[in-house]
C-alpha cells in the first residue's frame, strides 16, 4: 500500500508520477521487503521508512538528469537496486546497468526485473574495477550513480571510467562530502572530470541532509584507471 504522504513528498521535490508508476514502485518495495526477510537487502524493514530512505532518496536526483534520448545509465554498487530500479521504473525511456559483484543481490535483481517486467533494466555481476577496464563499457555510459559506496576518490575512480566525455557522474552523500570533495583534486584531475556541482537533496523544510554531487567528465579517462579490484579502496587516489 503507497502511504499518503509520498505525492506529497514527490510534489514538494518536483516529481509528479502517474498512479501506475506509483504502483510500479510499490510492487518493487513489497518484493525488496519480502525477499528482506530471509536475505539480508537493506536495514530497513518498515514500510513508511522504505518508502522514505529507499525510494523517495532513490528519486531525488532526477532534477539533475539532464540526458539524451535512450540515454544509458549505470548504478554502481547498486545492492537491492537503489537508486537504479527505482529510476528505471520512472525513466522508461533509459537504458539502466544495475552493478555489483555480491551475488545474492544480483539474483534478487534479477527476479525483479522478471516480475515487474523491466525492459530497460539490465544486472552486471561485475566489479566497478573490471567494469570499467571492460570495452564494451568503458567510457560508454551517459551517467554514472552511486549511492553511499565511499569516499568521493573512490567514487571517482569507480564512476568516471565508465562515463564518456560529455556525460556526467552524479553521487548521493552525505554532508561529510564537503571534506572529501577537498581532497578530491587529484582524482578529478587524474580521471578527467570537470565542473562539480554540489546540490541539497531536498528543500530545507525537510530536515534531510543528503546532498547530491554532479560532476561533468570533460577529458578521456587514462587507460590506467580504474586500477585492479581492491587498490582504489586500498589505495585512494
């Protein structure tokens, strides 16, 4: 059952969805709470809460998509799906590769993809590290997000490599963003991003602090990153 306060919520960020993308939503909520009980998905477990923290935050960078017709996007670290499957629910018209290497998600996405019937979504069983040395995905994708996966250089090193010139990488953070983007430089520069743009999530009635960072990709990723599994984590640029 959709709460009453999520048109509400929707309408105060800009997004007025149709009711069956609503019902869409839900269905997807009912079976990521579902398959929760027995497989561990995400730590939130009551339906108002999932509704808020899983599928309105998955919605809130909308705003910021500033894509082209049959756009492809990529989810890194996407775990049960967010905020990936909740946008391609929203955004038919764009291709969505949902990425992580953890199994038990991949096959949960899959089953989703199946039951609601997902025809612009795809699931990559893969490292960002492998994914993006790969050819048919380096440097092919139009955008780039990422939700809570690490500090901004990591996020960095997983994203940009992926993204072609022109594209764009946005990251769903929190405010401790602001002291990572200062030690982001040499990221930036190494993998070729350009502007960054540093956005509130929600309005300030809210009270929400997540904050969503845009960054453009205006220079070819070197060859050389992303560096093999585990080093950008190990070793952060």
């Amino acid at each position: 059952m959709i709460p009453e306060f999520v048109p509400t919520e929707l309408e105060a960020l800009g997004l007025v969805l149709d009711p069956e993308v609503l019902q869409h939503l839900d269905a997807y909520l009912e079976l990521l709470l579902e398959a929760n009980r027995s497989v561990n998905l995400t730590a939130v477990r009551e339906p108002d809460a999932a509704w808020r923290r899983l599928i309105v935050d998955s919605l809130t960078p909308l705003p910021l998509f500033d894509l082209p017709p049959e756009a492809r996007v990529v989810d890194i670290g996407t775990g049960a799906g967010l905020p990936g499957l909740p946008l391609a629910i929203v955004c038919p018209g764009v291709h969505f590769s949902l990425v992580d290497s953890t199994r038990k998600k991949t096959t949960f996405l899959e089953s989703v993809i199946t039951a609601l019937k997902l025809e612009n979504v795809e699931v990559l069983a893969e490292r960002a590290e492998t994914l993006g040395q790969r050819r048919d995905h380096r440097e092919t994708y139009d955008l780039a997000i990422s939700r809570a996966i690490g500090p901004m250089p990591l996020v960095l090193e997983y994203s940009l490599p992926l993204v072609k010139v022109g594209g764009a990488v946005i990251a769903m953070k929190g405010p401790k963003v602001v002291d990572e983007l200062e030690v982001s430089g040499d990221a930036m520069t190494l993998l070729g991003a350009g502007d960054v743009e540093l956005v509130p999530a929600y309005p300030e009635s809210f009270a929400n602090d997540l904050l969503l960072v845009r960054l453009s990709k205006e220079e070819p990723t070197p060859r050389a990153y992303p560096r093999p599994p585990g080093t950008p984590k190990r070793l952060p640029l």
